[in-house]
C-alpha cells in the first residue's frame, strides 16, 4: 500500500511518510511502555503510585500481594484518609503517625526518602495481617519542576525487624547473664556479709530469660552434682502451674542415676563433648521415653565449665512444629554456657558463705572452749589445789601434835582417825585433781592447745620417777622394772607430759588388775627407738575393745575397777595417744579377755 501511494503523487508521498514514522513511533513507545509495565510489576518491592492529591493511580504485583489489596476490589478509589483508616499506620513504637507523617504526604511534598531518611512503619494489611514495612518514595515532577504524584516502594521487614529484636532481646539477655555473672547475686550491704540467693531462682531467672531470646516453650535447667554426678532440675519455666507441679512431682520420683550409667552413654559423650543435641522424640529409641507434654524434638544444651559438664539446659515447642536454625542452636549452645558459668559460679559462692559460717562457727566453738578452759582451770582448778594445799597442811599439824601429845591414851587414838579422815580427803582430792585434769586435756587437744615444752630428757629417769609416784601412793602394790637397755635412754619430749602417760597406764594397770597382782614395766631400745611396756594380770581385752579404748570416753564394758579409788571417765589413753604422737611416736596394746594387758609406747630416741 505504502508503495502504491508513492506512485500516485509527491505531496502524497510526503505525507505517507510521515503518517509511517508516527505509527512506527507509536509501536514503539506502546512496546516501551509494555516493557515498562512489566518491569513495574516483575519489582519485588511494593511500588506505589499517587497523584499529586495522594489519590492511588498504580500499584505494581508486589504491592498488591504485601497489603492484600484484591482483598477490596474498590481499593485504588479510597480516599487517602480511607486507606489510612484501613492500614492504621503507625510508627515503630506502635504510635499513630500523623497524616504529615505519612510517607505519601512527605513525598508529596516534596521529600526524597531513601537511606536514612527511608520510613520504618507498622500497618495492618487488608486480610488483617499485622506488617513492619520500610517505606522510601519520591515525588514526581512534570518538566517544569512541579510536583505532579509522588512514588512509594514498600518493603516487607517484618522478619528482618523481628530478627533484629530477636538478637537484641538475645544480647539484652547475654548481658543480663553477664551482669549476673559479674555482679554475684546475693552480694548485700557489705563485702564480707553474702546472703545467698537459691541457685534454683538464678536458674528460673536463666531459663525466662533465654525463654524470651528462642521464644520457645519450655526450658528446664538442671545441674549434675559435682561429687556423684547425679543430674539434678533445678528450674523450669514455659509449663502451666498444674503442669509445673506434675513435673516438679515427676522429678521427684525419678531415680537418682549418675551420668556414667545413663542409659544413653552416647548422648552423655557428646553433651561431654560441648555439643548441641537435637532429640526427635519420634525417633524409635526415644519412643517408649514417657512424653507428658507431647514435645516433638526437643534441645539439649550442655552447660560446661572448662571441660566439665555442671548441667543442661533443655527447651522444646511443645507438639508444635519447628525447624531449629543453626543460628537458633548456636544460641542455645552459648545461652547454655554462660547459664553454667553463672550456676557454677553462684555454687561457689554458696559453698564459700557455708565454709564462712563454719569458720565463724569454729571460730564461736573456740571462744567458747576458751571460756570453758578459763572456767575449768580458774572455778574448779584452783580451789582443788588450794584445798589439796590445805589438807597437806592439816597433815604437818596433826603430825606436829601427835608427836608433841605422844601417846597419851584416847587423844592418840582420836588423832589417828583424823590422820585417817585426812588421808581419804587428799586420795579423793588427787582423783578430782586427775579427773579435771584429764578433763582440761582433752578440751584442749580438741581445740588443738594442749601445749608442750619439749627438752632433752633421759626417758630411764621419767619412768623411774612415775613409778616412785605410784608406790609412794599404793606401797602395798608390786611395781617392777626391768631395763633392756642403758641408764641412759635419750629423747626430746615433754618431761610432764611423757611421765603422765607412764602414769595412766600404771594407774590403769594397777585399778584394773586384783590388789594382790603384780605390775610390770619394762624400759627397751635399740638406740633408735625407745619402747615402754606396763604388763598387768588384770581382766584384759578383747580385739573390739582394744581398738575402741583409745576413744574419748570410751570405757570397757565389764572391766570393773578391782582396786583403789579409780574412777575413770574414759579420757586417759586417748590423752596418752595424742601426747605419744605429737612426740613420733606409737601406743597400743596386747592383751587377750583373762589374760591381762600389756600397755606400750615407742619414743624415738635421739641419736
Ligand atoms: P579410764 O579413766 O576410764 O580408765 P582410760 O582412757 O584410761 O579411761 O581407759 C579407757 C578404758 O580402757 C577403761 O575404762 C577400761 O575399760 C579400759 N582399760 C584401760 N586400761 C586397762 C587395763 N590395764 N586393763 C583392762 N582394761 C583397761
């Protein structure tokens, strides 16, 4: 056609041309603007586009989908304020925002948002849903600069916003665990003075708080007894409080079974080893675990210190299904070690306000074994010597007397029952003498004071010298002594002290054996050692009791006292022990029921 034209005439021509090039225009500005109507709705981005009144000319696919606009097929003619009162927008805080606020009205007039100046916005799409959106835009101007519309790109952030506020609340709640860690929970008013808060409330605390970072449903803490490695729950958060209490029940009931017999050693390996398990409870060797709650796969964390597992922290969602990100479980992992570091640490500190208290325990029991020792020795003491001091007096008077009146008839006589009297007054005197001292030495070895005044001594010499005390008190009694070695035995020791053992186990063997038997001591060493027997023909002993009697208080039953005023509280051989040891050296003893005993000590012997 075009070519028949051409023939016909020129002007004809001419104008055919034109007529051609405008058509081709028009094809190819009708393709450009398909092109960019595609291009319009292939953006992933919701794009917007208003006239200079702020009436809705064009919304691109994505847009459409993000508000759910075909939810309302009458939308694009809504008034702004109509379209307003459908999205409710408003601000990060949840604030309405102001009409001048919205992003249609700043682009309308003139503002360009984008980066910084872009708009974080919450609105409510037309089926309802509830979305954080990023909005930015710019006004459109015709060729003379005027503002003709205004083009806004919403962009979907709510996951974005909700990740953001999640590893905020997440580092909100790692730094509320480090402040716990730091701070020590129950540090009150003073340094010195800590009042200890229950490792289980900084459990519970732990678990909310990780609650509120995973948003799962449940959590449970528990710990493993350092000692016997039994786990132990400590808290648990998530659960209804009729559940809690079933729980807390169900726990109670549970056997106390250490780590090392679990009966899922592997799991045990690798909680061991600082990893992160996932549970399927569905899976065929956890199908027959008891699962009151209906818990789908559940996570454990283990909760280690150094290389040491103090607990787990276990969280599921309940029946619900849910993927565990590798970012969830990292979490999980760190959340559950900075809880071990703050239980592990909380135990120390409760184990340290404990061994406070026992010290100042011991430290009260010891002011109190020092009033008593002051009591014992001052109040009950002195007086006994005092009288003692007394009675000895009486006996030079009387002995004075005696030899003055001589033997006037009747006066002697009376005088000789008050020398009597006198006597059974100072034996009875010396027992209390020996059982308050026994009493005053064993306070003090329990309070760790017995004191000694160690010197360089010949051990012949004490022996001699207790059983000179022995006969001059008993003289009917036969004390031997044998010496299997030289005159001269040397030792460094507490000449007192050495000569009140001798003296408890000849008083021992001289009480315990018939008023007609004789004592035996024998004296040996073999120029290292030095040992000292005292050998009675009393009731003896039978194994049990020999190991017993050197406890304190502790008296042989049927082992009566045969002679002599010999009252005993069971003190005098533990007393003999800890004097012996202190000086190196051994106590025991030989003896068999009927067959007598024979008492012996080791003494090391200086060279
Ligand atoms: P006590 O003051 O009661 O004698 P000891 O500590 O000296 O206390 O002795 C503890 C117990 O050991 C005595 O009560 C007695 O039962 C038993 N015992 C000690 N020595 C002898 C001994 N030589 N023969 C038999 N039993 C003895």
């Amino acid at each position: 056609m075009l070519k028949l034209r051409i023939k016909r005439s020129g002007s004809l021509h001419a104008k055919t041309i034109i007529l051609a090039s405008e058509q081709k225009a028009q094809a190819s500005a009708e393709a450009r603007a398909n092109q960019l109507e595609a291009t319009f709705e292939a953006i992933v981005d919701g794009l917007l586009v208003y006239d200079a009144n702020g009436h809705l000319l064009q919304t691109n696919a994505a847009a459409r989908e993000l508000l759910a606009l075909d939810a309302q097929p009458g939308y694009t003619s809504y008034s702004p304020n109509k379209r307003a009162f459908q999205h409710i927008p408003r601000d990060e805080h949840s604030q309405p925002l102001p009409e001048e606020q919205w992003p249609v009205s700043r682009v309308l007039n003139g503002e360009v948002l984008k980066g910084a100046t872009s708009v974080d916005l919450q609105m409510r799409t037309l089926d309802e849903r509830e979305l954080r959106i990023n909005a930015s835009g710019a006004p459109i101007r015709d060729s003379k600069g005027s503002i003709v519309g205004g083009v806004i790109i919403f962009r979907d952030v709510t996951e974005r916003r909700r990740m953001e506020q999640r590893a905020r609340d997440a580092l909100g709640a790692l730094l509320s665990m480090a402040e716990i860690l730091v701070q020590v929970p129950g540090v009150k008013s003073s340094a010195d003075e800590y009042t200890p808060t229950t490792t289980s409330n900084i459990a519970r605390q732990l678990a909310e708080l990780t609650r509120s970072v995973l948003g799962c449903q449940r959590i449970a803490i528990s710990v493993v007894d350092p000692e016997t490695e039994v786990p132990h729950p400590l808290a648990v958060v998530g659960l209804s409080p009729e559940h809690q209490q079933q729980w807390w029940g169900d726990q109670q009931q549970q056997k106390e079974v250490p780590l090392s017999d679990s009966r899922y050693p592997e799991l045990v390996d690798r909680l061991r080893a600082n990893e992160v398990l996932l549970i399927d409870m569905m899976e065929p060797q956890f199908r027959d675990v008891p699962n009151p709650y209906n818990i789908g796969v559940m996570l454990i964390a283990p909760m280690c210190v150094g290389e040491q597992l103090v607990g787990t922290l276990t969280l599921d969602y309940g029946g619900a299904a849910h993927d565990y990100t590798p970012g969830e479980i990292a979490l999980a992992g760190a959340v559950a070690k900075l809880a071990g570091l703050v239980i592990e640490r909380e135990r120390l500190m409760q184990e340290r306000a404990e061994a406070r208290a026992n010290e100042l325990a011991l430290r009260e029991a010891n002011r109190h074994m020092d009033e008593f020792l002051g009591i014992v020795s001052h109040e009950l003491r002195t007086p006994l010597t005092a009288i003692k001091g007394n009675i000895q007096l009486a006996q030079l008077q009387l002995k004075k007397v005696v030899e003055k009146v001589g033997t006037v008839e009747g006066v002697t006589c009376k005088l000789e029952s008050i020398r009597g009297l006198l006597e059974r007054a100072d034996r009875q005197i010396s027992t209390q003498n020996r059982l308050v001292g026994d009493l005053l030495d064993v306070s003090r070895i329990q309070a760790s004071k017995l004191e000694f005044r160690l010197e360089p001594c010949n051990l012949v010499d004490i022996v001699r010298e207790a059983i000179r005390d022995q006969h001059q008190a008993s003289p009917m009694r036969t004390i031997s002594l044998e010496l299997d070695c030289e005159e001269m035995v040397p030792v460094i020791a507490d000449i007192d002290r050495i000569g009140q053992v001798v003296t408890n186990y000849l008083t021992n063997a001289l009480k315990y054996s018939e008023f007609d038997r004789p004592v035996e001591v024998i004296l040996q060493s073999d120029g290292h050692v030095a040992l000292v027997l005292v050998r009675d023909e009393g009731p003896g002993l039978s194994e049990i009791e020999q190991q017993h009697i050197w406890e304190r208080f502790y008296r042989a039953k049927g082992i009566e006292v045969q002679s002599g005023t010999g009252i005993g509280l069971g003190l005098g051989l533990h007393i003999c022990k800890t004097i012996i040891e202190y000086h190196q050296g051994q106590v025991g003893v030989e003896s068999a029921p009927g067959q007598g005993s024979t008492f012996w000590f080791t003494l090391p012997v200086t060279v």
